[in-house]
C-alpha cells in the first residue's frame, strides 16, 4: 500500500459509502474505479515557453508520484502533446485528447492565443479545463465557462499591483514594453491603468512580436526618452533577451526595470545573471517564500528533477492539487461535469504559493501578489519580497457561472 | 527623431545585417555551388550556438569558443554532404527540400535532447561588456565587434573566392560543373568542403549571435526565413548579393522595429516583393553568379 496512506483509505471509503447511501452514483464509481485517470496536457514542450510546460509537468509529477500515481484508487496518466504555441495545432491536440484519448481532465496551456482557442470546443464537449497558466483575461470575464478554473492568474493581476507601487516607490515616468499578442496588451494595459491611476505619466510604449531575439530597436527608443523606470512584459527566452539587452545598452543604473514577474522569474533568471539585479517585479510566487508548504514542495521539487521550481512548476503543483482533491471529494468519480465543477469550485489548500482558494464568481485563482526584488542574497541570484498586494482578486465578472 | 537614436538605429542595422550575412552567405554558397536549397542551414547556425556553449565550458575562453565552433560544425557539415546530401545532387528539389528539413528536424531534437529544452545563455566576453561612445553615443562594445568580425569574414570570404585557387575551382563549379571535373578535379571532397564551409559560416553566425540572443532549441527556423529572403533578394547562389541583401533586411527590420513595430516584418517582406518586381532574379542573380 505505498503511496495510499491511511487516511486516503479511508476518505476513498467514506466516500463511496456516503455515495452508496445516495443510490446514485454508485454504479459509476463502480466504473471508474480502477479506470485509468487520464489527464492531457496541453502544453508547450518546444519553442519559446519550452520550459514552463516542463515545469508545469514537473510540478504535477510532484503530487501524483507523491500519490504513488493513483488518485482515489485510478491510476493516474499523464498525456503530453506540445501545442507549439500555436492556436491552430493547439486546437488539434485538443480534439485528440477529447476524441480518441477521451480524457478526464485537460491542463494547459500556456499561451493565451491558445487557450482562446480551445475555449469554445472545451466549453462544448463539457471537459474541465485546468488552466494551469494562460493570463487572457476573457477566459474568466466574457469568455468564461462553468467547465474552466485557472490555478494561475489573470493578466490582470500580474501587473496591476505594481502601477500604485511604482509611482509611489520609483517615479512618475514610465515607458511601457511588452509582446505583441493578447497577454502582452493586457498586462501592460493593467499595469498603465493603475500606474496612470497613481498620477504616473507613460512616455512611450512598444510591443515586439513574440519569439524576437534582438530588442536593439526597443533599447535605443527607451534611451533616446530616458524615463524613470521601464514595464514590460516578456517571458521565456524573450525575457532573457529583454533583460540582458537592457543592460548591453546602458540603461540599467540610469532606467529602473520593473515588469511582471515574467520578466525575471526563477526560469530565466539564472541566464539573465547580474543584467536582472536591481529589478522589480510582482508575481504570486518566488522560491524564497518561506511559508512551510513552500519549504516542502521545494526539497520534492529538487528531489524529482534536479533544479529548484519556478512559478510555472508551483502552477503545475496547485493544478495537480486541485485534480487530487476534486477526485477525492467526487470519490474518483469523474463522469458529471456538472458535479465536477461544483466541486472544483469550493477548493481550497495552503500552497507553496500561499492559500489556494478559486474566486467562485470568475474560477481564477484569487492571489497574493508579492512584490520583489532581484538580490544576490541566501538563495543566491533570486527574488525577495519587498511587499505584498493581498488577496488581489480579478475584478471581472462571468455572467455563466452560477455562484 | 535625433541625432544619438539614428547613430544607434545605423549601429544595429549594421549588425543585424552582418550575422544574418554569416547566415546567408554559407546558404548562397552551397546553393551557388551545389545547387542545394538547404533547409538543415538554420540548424548549423544553432549547433554553433550550442558548441559554442560548451567550448565555453571547457575552455573558459571566447576566442577558443568561437573557432571551435566553426571547425566542429563545420566538420558535422562536410559529414551530412557525405552521408546523406550527396545522394540527391540533380535530384527533384523536392527531395532535397524534405531531406534537408528533416535533418533540421532532427537536428533540432538532437540539441534539445543533448542540452536541455532550456535557453542557454552565452556570456558576453568580459572586456566587451561596456559601452563604448560613437559620437556621443553610447553603444554596446560586443556588438561592435560583431560589425567588425562580420565585416572581415566578408572580405576575407571574397578575398579566398576571387584571388584563391581554391575559389576559382568553386566559381568554376558554380557555372560548370562537368568542366571541373573534366580538369581532374575531385567534386566529392570539392562538395563536401564547400558544404562544410556553408555549415562552418553558419556556426560563425550562431556562435557570435549567442550573446546577443542566447542558445535554445528551435532559433534555427527562426533566422532560417530571413537567411532565405536574403538569398533571395540578392540573387540565389550569389554573394554578393547575400552581402547587400543582409544589410538591406538589416535595416528594413531594425527600422521598422523602431518606427512601426506592428510593421516590422512586413516591412521585410516589402523590400522582397519591391526588389523581386525590379529584378525577378534577386539583385545579383542569373547574370552575375557570384
């Protein structure tokens, strides 16, 4: 009985007795016992966010393996297919994995582009989606839908903290940078709605399309308007150029770099090096949380693959979580979305992240935003919290959810 | 607009247009001389990349990073000619095109199974880390080295095809192939060599782009689309043309990144389809074919 402890035994059959009692749902329980928990992943393992599907992966590895790869007696399966980045062949792997995989629950994915992709076929078939780290912002306003949760953030929140604090702790100028797709015009429009909000002034603002390499042009506008401080959203590679180029060019020291935490999250920080120190950002994650829970999934983290997490492995974690503890409550029952959802809707848990609890009104995770600065300190090259937005929830509201 | 941001705007035309003619170069060559359209290009530029890396890691010494890199990649580049590119000279285009990308492909998981899926980045040597001021400005020295590494590798590049023996035989391979190897010529070792130095160029690309843009999976196919723009605005096969072409994209890209960011491929595109209405065979093509 490794792997199932003895409170999982006996959850798993509390459950089935009470399901018993009701006379319902039994037969199905009966069904799924033992049936194959199939999870597809829909995530990018090549091109620009490469990384964070690998770390979202490894982060649900976490909990299943903890779990000895069975949840409320199912074996659990974890199908991969890499979306590219790219609506059109997202869209394909879905289809896949609701057709002729026929699966239980679908993570993913990563880009925003993608998930409004998927949004209609998901909301159709009746499979819940766990996003697990697309920001757009419709996906839990006006495009919402009772079958989809985000574990992660709205780009909302990623970035509206930080415009009060900036003003305040910077300065009053701000030149605004981002990629040129549906993330990047929310988050820096989150950012400038709360930054000009302060009575901050945006000087400039630029989008580069998604996957550049050489942000030259960017540098020598940012320089010639010289403000007092720099937003940007960029992640993965694009983040590493942004960061490093910021430096080549002269600007750190005379510019201050702030942006999302994307911009200089564990992930990218280490290739980015000393061109990342001094920068300020917001994210709802950063390794040196010292909360026990973080503390934990740390030492299990480095055990399974080697590295320490970034925010996109705590994404992947919370999103497994989340999996485990809806199939324990549902008894490993996962044929009545209805149900399903009913039940994802009232999780909650301490998380590495800090508490883990969905806003029933949207489904996006409601978030600390921790406010941070690079540092060379006891953990070395990394973010340390300078203050914290709490609770920060998105302010959207979904007219298809009934709370 | 002022004077400092078009000095920097000129500054990084120029060496976007010097790597992308470390890139295009070795792809017109192996076209110019085998008649190959070679997909497997932006792969050498990434492997370059990624010895590059690990030269680094061993040598702890750019300057012995670099040459490592061209020689190994370029040596991988004369070992595809013979194992597999040989096979399809004369062939159906087609052939080659699927060949040659599916050598990209593998390639591409070849590197990301070797290194990791991750972005590496190389660093920048430690002396050229500053600025350095160009009438007043300020602008990043490892960049202006990159101008003028690209800059020597283009004349001496000329220099080796018009004034060697050696470029003569391969300018005379361009134009007639028979008659070279009617002159007793050895066309095997000749191709594979011509072939191995395209791959060679393109590692030169990668190895000194890494510190601007870093190593990771899948940077191939990315410059691959504007090496072939390049090569084909300037002609196919010619050198020239590959010279003028990178400057011309070089500039089209930067300014437009500056200027009209939402434009800035299209602006690319646009110097393509004004160029091919001008000249359908590219700036320096048909006529002139080296």
């Amino acid at each position: 009985m490794a792997g199932m402890s003895r409170r999982q035994v006996l959850r798993t059959g509390v459950a089935a007795g009470v399901s018993a009692a009701a006379g319902l749902a039994f037969p199905a329980l009966l069904r799924a016992q033992g049936k194959p928990l199939k999870i597809g992943l829909l995530l990018p393992y090549s091109k620009v966010y490469a990384v964070l599907g690998e770390s979202i992966t490894n982060g649900m590895r976490v909990v299943f393996e903890a779990e000895g790869n069975r949840v409320a007696g199912r074996p659990v399966e974890l199908l991969r297919e890499d979306d590219e980045v790219s609506p059109p062949v997202g869209l394909r792997k879905l289809r896949k994995f609701l057709t002729s995989d026929q699966v239980d629950f679908v993570v993913g994915p990563v880009s925003s582009a993608v998930a409004a992709a998927i949004r209609d076929p998901i909301h159709q078939a009746k499979v819940i989606l766990l996003n697990a780290n697309a920001g757009d912002n419709a996906l839990t306003r006006e495009r919402c839908s009772p079958y989809i949760f985000r574990t992660s953030f709205s780009n909302w929140q990623t970035s509206y903290g930080l415009g009060a604090w900036a003003k305040q702790h910077i300065g009053g100028t701000a030149y605004l940078t981002g990629s040129d797709y549906a993330a990047g015009y929310q988050i820096v429009g989150a950012f400038r709605e709360a930054f000009v909000a302060a009575g901050g002034t945006v000087v400039g603002e630029s989008y580069v399309k998604l996957g550049s390499t050489d942000y030259a042009a960017i540098m020598a506008k940012i320089g010639a308007v010289g403000p007092a401080l720099s937003f940007s959203f960029f992640a993965g590679s694009d983040a590493v150029h942004f960061v490093k180029q910021f430096a080549e060019f002269g600007l750190k020291g005379k510019v201050r770099l702030t942006g999302a935490g994307f911009l200089v999250s564990d992930d990218v920080l280490e290739s980015q090096g000393d061109a990342a120190v001094g920068a300020v950002s917001t994210l709802h994650y950063t390794r040196t949380l010292q909360n026990p829970q973080n503390l934990e999934f740390r030492k299990r983290y480095q055990a399974l693959t080697g590295k320490p997490p970034d925010v996109y492995a705590v994404q992947g974690y919370d999103t497994a979580r989340v999996i485990l503890e809806a199939l324990r409550r549902t008894g490993g029952d996962t044929t009545d979305p209805e149900r399903l959802s009913g039940v994802i809707r009232g999780i909650q848990f301490e998380s590495p992240r800090g508490r883990f609890r969905f806003d029933p009104a949207t489904h996006n995770a409601i978030n600390d935003m921790y406010v941070m600065e690079v540092r060379r300190g006891d953990e070395g090259l990394a973010n340390y919290v300078v203050s914290v937005v709490k609770e920060l929830k998105d302010p959207g509201h979904c007219p298809n959810i009934t709370a | 607009m002022d004077l400092a941001f078009l000095v920097t705007q000129a500054l990084n035309a120029l060496q976007a247009g010097m790597l992308l003619f470390l890139l295009s170069s070795g792809l017109a060559l192996i076209f110019g001389v085998l008649h190959v359209i070679n997909f497997a290009h932006g792969a050498f530029y990434m492997l370059g990349a990624y010895v590059g890396l690990t030269g680094l890691a061993l040598t702890g010494r750019f300057w012995l990073a670099v040459p490592l890199a061209v020689l190994v990649v370029g040596a991988v580049g004369a070992l595809v000619e013979r194992a597999f590119i040989r096979r399809l000279y004369g062939a159906d285009p087609l052939a080659q095109a699927l060949l040659t990308f599916g050598l990209l492909l593998v390639l591409d998981e070849g590197v990301k199974w070797l290194w990791g899926p991750q972005i590496r980045s190389l660093p920048t040597p430690e002396a050229l880390r500053g600025t350095i001021a160009l009438l007043g400005v300020p602008y990043p020295a490892y960049r202006l080295l990159v101008v003028a590494v690209g800059g020597v590798a283009a004349v001496t590049l000329w220099l080796f095809l018009e004034r060697s023996r050696l470029g003569a035989i391969l300018r005379a391979g361009v134009s007639d192939r028979q008659m070279v190897a009617a002159l007793g010529i050895n066309l095997g070792v000749l191709f594979a060599f011509t072939f191995g130095l395209g791959a060679g160029l393109a590692a030169f690309g990668g190895v000194m782009a890494g510190p601007i843009a870093s190593a990771y999976p899948g940077m191939g196919v990315e410059v691959l689309i504007k090496a072939f723009i390049v090569v084909v605005i300037g002609g196919l096969g010619s050198l020239k043309g590959a010279a003028v072409g990178s400057l011309l994209i070089g500039v089209a890209e930067t300014f437009g990144q500056a200027l009209a960011p939402d434009w800035a491929m299209v602006a690319v595109y646009a110097v393509m389809v004004a160029v091919l209405l001008w000249r359908p065979t590219g700036m320096f093509g048909a006529e002139a074919a080296t």
